[in-house]
C-alpha cells in the first residue's frame, strides 16, 4: 500500500533495550501457556480431547494478558493502549486500508501454495468437478452442496462458504487473535526495536512461535508431530511473523496485524479446499494445505522479499511510540 509518510530520520543514539522487561514478558506469556494447558498435559489428554480445546481457547488469549501486566506494571507508557497500538483507529484512510489489506493478502497466499504444490507433484488438483471442494462441504456444510454444479466453477458455493466463515467463525477468531497479536506485535515487536527492524520482526516471530510449546508437546506425545514437522511449523510461524509485524508497522495499529492473523486461521484454507482433489494426499513437512509447509513458507517469502526490496519493512514517522523505540534523539 503507497504511502505519503516519510522514513524516520538516521538515529544518533540507539534506543536501549528493555531486556530484562522483554524477559519478564516471554516468561509471563509461557507460564500463562503452560498454566492453562497443565491439566491437559498432566492428564495425558491428547489433541482430540476436550481438555484440550477448551485449554487452546483460554491459551490464546494469554500474550494479551502478559502484555496487559507488563506494559501497566513494568513499562508504564503515558498511555499504554497506544504503546500497545490498540488506539487510536485514526486516520481511518491508514489503519482502515492496511486492515483490509490484511483481509485479503495471507488468504492470497494461501490460494497461491496449492498450486505451486501441484506444480511440485505434492498435491493432486481436481479443476473438472473440483471434488475437494464438495467433499469439504458435505462434511462442514451440507445444505450448499445441492446448489453446486455437476462440473465446472463453484462460484455458489465458494461464496456461501466464504460467508459462512466470516459470520460464523471470524468473529470469534478475531477476538482470539488480538488475544496473541496484543502481545507478539503490539507489545513486543516494539520493544524489540532498539535491535533493528529486521531482528525485531524474526525475534519476535521465533518467540511466538515456541509459545505453542504446550501444543507442540501434546502433539509430539500423541504422535502426531515429528522432529521435522515441528521445525518446519517454527519457520513458517515466523515468516508469517514477517507480513503480520509489516502490517502493524506500517499502519502504526496492532489492528490489521490481528485481521492478518484471524483471515490467515479462518480463510487460508479455502485455496486449497477449492482446488485440491477429494483423494490428494499432503505432507505436514512440504505443504499442509494452507500455508504451511515448506511449500507455503516459499510463497509468504515471495511477498517478504519484494517489501524488503522496496523498503516497506521499516518505522514509519508518524507513529512516536514505534519511532521512540528504535532511536532516542539526543
């Protein structure tokens, strides 16, 4: 997205690092993660177990919470929902287009990876009948199927599902997702500034990344996950960290970069449910089917590289609370 905002001014003094604050959040946000998941994992429940979803929809608000406590006891900003990029919303034109931006582009993404995986031999697409998308909604909706056709595009019923989920499951993504992105992007990407742009963005995507321990252990207990699949999972959660931190630096709000996260959780699959053959095998280490995998984490690198290139991944001047953390004028 073009923008009139001019580049931050070459720092004289480098900002200090709040190191032993970041410290006391990561440790705050993981003892919350493990907290929450403690009788899952003492009760040696599994990912289908109920324990276990119940424990993921309190764990996910728990960077928020660490944030929250940080930012009021430790931090003590003059106005610690604008450190934090919750307010303001304005200038609507600013955060309003990034967070429509941030609708669309990791759904993008996620409808770009099924075909480089086809391309690759990974995965099988099925464009006649396309008979992935009808098996997925036989099983998740099945009053749409009779208003598909026998072959060819269903727009029908691409767009009742696209609704389906921004009604019925978005909402309650969102308010999940601004429970993490409080925390990875509007709490400690910031704060992570004094380091440079770029190490902020991979160090805070390596830190929300191993925040899914807890899960990550119940599925290598359960065994689900192995070595490779989980180092995998850790590169792709930090690339996506990459668009998501962009998101919140350019727009100065913690909003589209929440949007970000929720649209890649809610519509990113969709890509690859809609093309894909009902019988196409996947792999967890090459590609998932949205964007994971190896595959995925190539095709979110594609767009990294061009803002890189064209200098979008950098403070803006016009927010003082991203401005102030990465150079202290003298």
């Amino acid at each position: 997205m073009r923008s009139t905002d001019t580049v931050s001014e070459p720092p004289t003094t480098t900002a200090r690092l709040p190191l032993r604050e970041i410290v006391a959040f990561v440790l705050l946000a993981y003892g919350l993660a493990w907290l929450v998941y403690l009788p899952a994992v003492s009760g040696g429940a599994g990912p289908e177990d109920p324990i276990y979803g119940i424990s993921a929809s309190l764990y996910m608000f728990t960077p928020g919470v660490a944030a929250l406590l940080i930012t009021y006891f430790l931090w003590k900003p003059r106005s610690g929902l604008r450190a934090l990029g919750i307010v303001p919303l304005r200038p609507i034109r600013r955060v309003g287009g990034y967070s429509l931006l941030a609708l669309v582009v990791l759904p993008i993404v996620g409808a770009v990876a099924p075909w480089v995986a086809a391309a690759f031999g990974v995965i099988k697409l099925d464009l006649t009948t396309f008979s992935g998308f009808r098996a997925a909604l036989e099983e998740r909706a099945p009053a749409v199927v009779p208003y598909l056709p026998d072959a060819g595009f269903p727009l029908v019923g691409l767009l009742v599902a696209v609704g389906f989920v921004a009604a019925t499951i978005l909402p309650m993504v969102l308010l999940t997702c601004l429970g993490e992105e409080i925390g990875w992007r509007g709490y400690l990407l910031p704060r992570l500034l004094p380091l440079g742009v770029w190490p902020a963005l991979v160090v805070s995507g390596v830190v929300h990344a191993f925040w899914h321990s807890p899960q990550l252990f119940l599925q290598i207990r359960s065994g689900s996950m192995d070595a490779g699949v989980i180092v995998v999972y850790v590169l792709g959660v930090t690339v996506l960290g990459l668009v998501i931190g962009w998101l919140r630096l350019a727009s100065g709000s913690v909003w589209p970069a929440t949007i970000a996260h929720a649209a890649n959780n809610s519509f990113a699959i969709l890509g690859f449910l809609l093309v894909s053959d009902a019988d196409t095998p996947t792999s967890a280490v090459l590609y998932s089917g949205n964007t994971g995998g190896v595959i995925g984490i190539a095709v979110t690198l594609a767009l990294v590289v061009p803002l890189a290139l064209t200098g979008q991944l950098r403070v803006r001047s016009f927010d003082p609370v991203l401005e102030h953390a990465t150079v202290r004028k003298p």
